[in-house]
C-alpha cells in the first residue's frame, strides 16, 4: 500500500515536471548559408546537453559535427553539411533562474582602514529625461540729435521637453526692451514681461506665473485676462479647472486721440480720477482701425509710466483703441477662477464658470489705521450706503424751522 502511493506521488510528480519544462522547451529550424559556420538562436541561456540537431534524417553529434555556445545561444558549424536545413531543439533556463542573484555583494579586498569620501551627486532629473533650453539676450544703444544716448537690453530664456515619463515642462522668461541703467537694474520677477512655469501630462496640467486664463467655451460668458498665480487642471471624462491670483489688475478701456504729426508719447489713463497707477506687462490690445496692434513692431510700451510711442504712421483720422489691466496699489486684490464640466450623456453635459475679485480692505498698502481709527470705523457699522446722521443738540442751540398747522 505504501509503495503504491509514493508510485502515485511519483507519477504526479513527473506529470508536473514535464507540463513545467514544455514552457521551456523550443525547436526551431535554422537554414543554412554557403561559408556561414556560426548562427544566432532565438533563445540564450540554453540548458546544457539539452539540445539535438537534425538534418536529413541524420542527427549530427556535439564536438564532433557542431559546437554549442550555450549561454550567448549560438549553434557553430565544425565540418561542410550537405542539409540544407537543421532542426534544433533545446530547453532553456527559466528567466528568473538566468539572472545572477547573491545575497551579498562581492567586493574586492581592501584595507579596512582606508576612508574612501563619496562624492554627493544629485540627479534633478531620470536618464530619461530631455530638456531643450534656448534664449538670446541683445543690447540696443541709440542717439538723440541733443547727444541723449539710451541703452535698451532684451532678454528671452525658454526651457521645454519631456523631464520623465509622461511629464512635459515648459518654462519661459522674458523682457523686451527694458532700460539699462548705468548703476545697474535688479528687477524683480514681477516687473518682467512674463515668467511662467508649465508642468503637464496627458490629462493634467500645473501652471505658477504669468498665465493666460480664458473663458470661451460658454454662450453666455466670454472673458479672457491674464494673472500672477497659479492654476491647475485635469481633463478626462470630464474637466475640473481652478485658478488663484494674488495681485492682478483691474481692466480699463482708452480711446486714444491722434494728434496729426505725433507718433508719440500717449498716455493711457484708467478713469478721470485715477492719478497714480501702474500698468500690467503684457495685458495690453491696441487696436488701430479695428485690427490688433503686435507689440514692438507697430509701438512700443513703457508700462511704468503708461506711455505708448507708434512705430506706425498713425493720424487723426485713424481709430485708435486700446484695452489694458492696471494696478492703482491702493489694495491688493484676491481673484479666485474655477470651472468644470460634467459630461452626463452623449450629448448632454452640465458646465460651470465662476470667477471672483475681491479687494482686501482691510489691509491697504498706501496707509495705515491706527487702533483709535478701526475703534472709528467698526462703531460706524458695516452699511456701505446709509449712516447715521443725526446729532442731538442741546436746548435753545441748534438750526432748525418752526413751522404751525391747522393744530397750532
């Protein structure tokens, strides 16, 4: 009874075993060349002695006919065979068993005494990477018939390409045509034409800078502006988009009047009674007789002071209009965007738009309140448009009308 049942575990074993090594097991035909003695196989790692070679109904000994290279899995040739075709078969190594393992690492015998400082290396970047970075930077020195000499600078830096797998970057400075002045200029990153910094992949997007935001996928709202912030995105069955800006400006509309024979400065003003005000790099559309103006080759911009010089001939009777976002730096303003859709059905989708502008009033940046002054404004009460104006006076002071009726 007992031999019998190691006769049945014996047999369960081989039928395993052989269901196993048929995973491994291949054959193949290798045709032969004239002058050729040496052939690739499709397989390394070969089991050694596992093989047969056959042709022609001849099975050709090993050392003799051929030689095996078992590891590279080559077939070589030692003497002329007249088969045109040998039929091959092997079994192979598995492919977790072929790869060298060890529990410990082998490493050459060295003084223990030794120190051997390592080098620190940071990889920014996977080998994968590819980063293509390009920019120029260019100098401008120009004459005035009164001997005024004026030196102008640009600077454009772009980084783009493909940082790991499915992660783009694109990343971009400039500044055109800013000032030089001879003591130099550290400007501030806000002060320069646009710095932004895009991160994306296939369904998402990450955005901190300068950034275009635009609204024009609905019928009843169509906005576009640009802000200082950040904004992230996702865009899949559907699409999720939120944005937050710090320090954006408030839009403005000018009609420019052309004086015949002046091609500049023009001043843009916000309203009658803005005084002091800075003008947003880049947010500004000039339009001459209804077509947009391109900065820098139809005008030139100092947003400093909100002048505008024409390259182009411009007279009184073109229309000149001009859209731009300013800063008055009385408040810093808060812009919070979101947006999103939702795709219900095949034809049916449910969206949204929100955007909302707030100015942080209770922490102007022209001035300050003391303490008495917010004890002030807090017992004034909140009510923007109606207060209190009503003063008890004391008996026989005071102006005030006398008038009788019917009742004395």
């Amino acid at each position: 009874m007992i031999r019998a049942v190691y006769l049945c575990i014996l047999l369960f074993a081989l039928f395993f075993t052989s269901l196993y090594a048929s995973d491994f097991a291949f054959q193949e035909n290798v045709r032969l060349i004239p002058e050729q003695d040496t052939y690739d196989l499709t397989h390394s790692h070969i089991v050694s002695l596992s093989e047969k070679v056959s042709g022609d109904s001849l099975i050709y000994i090993k050392d003799v006919d051929y030689a095996f290279d078992y590891k590279a899995g080559k077939l070589i040739l030692l003497k002329h065979i007249t088969s045109p075709v040998l039929s091959v078969s092997y079994l192979i190594i598995p492919p977790q068993l072929a790869s060298q393992r060890s529990l410990y690492e082998r490493i050459a015998i060295t003084d223990s005494l030794d120190i051997v400082h390592r080098q620190s290396t940071r990889d920014w970047f996977s080998d994968s990477s590819r980063l293509d970075i390009s920019g120029s930077k260019t100098f401008s020195l120009s004459f005035s018939e009164t001997g005024d000499t004026d030196l102008l600078q640009s600077l454009y830096v772009n980084l783009s390409g493909e940082i790991s797998k499915d992660v783009r970057i694109n990343a971009q400075l400039s500044d055109s045509q800013s000032k030089l002045s001879p003591e130099g200029d550290s400007k501030e990153l806000s002060s320069l034409d646009q710095v932004f910094v895009r991160v994306y992949g296939k369904k998402w997007e990450l955005g901190m800078g300068d950034l275009d935001l635009q609204y024009d996928n609905s019928r009843y709202l169509n906005y576009q502006t640009k802000l200082e912030g950040i904004s992230a995105s996702y865009t899949a069955e559907h699409e999720v988009f939120a944005a937050f800006s710090a320090a954006s400006g408030k839009r403005a509309f000018m009609q420019i009047s052309i004086i015949d024979g002046k091609q500049g400065p023009y001043y843009l003003t916000a309203n009658s009674s803005q005084r002091s005000f800075i003008v947003i790099a880049g947010t500004e559309q000039i339009y001459l007789d209804g077509k947009l103006m391109e900065r820098g080759s139809d005008y030139y911009i100092d947003y400093s002071d909100g002048s505008v010089m024409f390259r182009r001939t411009v007279s009184s009777l073109n229309s000149v209009n001009a859209w731009f976002e300013y800063s008055d730096e009385n408040y810093k303003q808060s812009n919070y965007y979101s947006s999103s859709k939702l795709n219900l059905l095949p034809g049916l989708s449910i969206s949204h738009h929100m955007i909302h502008q707030v100015d942080a009033k209770n922490h102007p940046l022209l001035f300050s309140f003391s303490p008495a002054d917010l004890d002030s404004l807090a017992a004034a009460g909140d009510d923007m448009v109606l207060a209190d104006g009503v003063m008890e006076s004391e008996p026989g002071s005071g102006n005030y009308k006398l008038l009788f009726d019917d009742m004395g």
